[in-house]
C-alpha cells in the first residue's frame, strides 16, 4: 500500500496534495516537495502529500536531487489544488540507467484535476 504523508494539523484556508503515480515514472530517486522554502516531504513512487496552504502567491518546487522544478502558484480561498509528479528518463538516460546503473532524470508537476468538494 502507498505511503500517504499529510499534516493532520493543518488548519489552512485550502490543500496542495501531490501524487506520484504515472505510467511515465522511472520509479527511481526521491522526489524532495518544497513549498515557501519549507521541505513539506519526500515522495517515492506511489506516495502522496498533502498540506495546507493559505490564501496567496506561493512557489512549489519539487526536485529530485538531479533536476529541479519551481511552479508557481495563487492560491484563492478555499481551494484545494492536486497535482502529478514524476521522474523520467530520454532514450540515452535509459541507456544509462540499464547499462550503469545511474543517470540523467528529469522531474516534472503537471495540474490534476481537481475533486469536487462536499
């Protein structure tokens, strides 16, 4: 069963939560989940986080010690925001990675729908 992290305490205006389970996924590598500055948690394939977020101009980034991405994002009151993230390897990294062991990968977030809240 996948590792869910989440701030139970989190008492904000809305909810960032990130999963990390597409087809497109090496699977390899952490991915490190940074908001404001702040390290909310790691993400292995097939985990999810979930944290609080209030109203206002944030910066996301995810990073997986490799390669790093920033989003940036405004957030409204209320509002919960889902996103996807993965490490994936082109054809020569795949190369690398079966021949040695090790090499380039890249990480992205992508939007995921969001659920209708009740």
């Amino acid at each position: 069963m996948p590792q869910s992290n989440s701030d139970p305490s989190a008492s904000g205006s809305g909810k960032i939560t990130i999963e990390r389970n597409s087809r497109d996924d090496v699977q390899t590598r952490q991915i490190v989940v940074v908001f404001d500055g702040e390290r909310k948690g790691e993400l292995l394939f097939g985990d999810s986080l979930t944290f609080s977020a209030t109203p206002g101009r944030h910066t996301l980034r995810v990073d997986n010690t490799w390669n790093h991405k920033d989003t940036e994002l405004n957030i409204s009151e209320g509002r919960d925001l889902r996103f996807v993230v993965k490490s994936t390897a082109g054809q020569f990294s795949r190369f690398l990675l079966v021949a040695l062991g090790a090499g380039p990968i890249y990480v992205s977030i992508e939007p995921a729908p969001s659920h209708a809240q009740t």
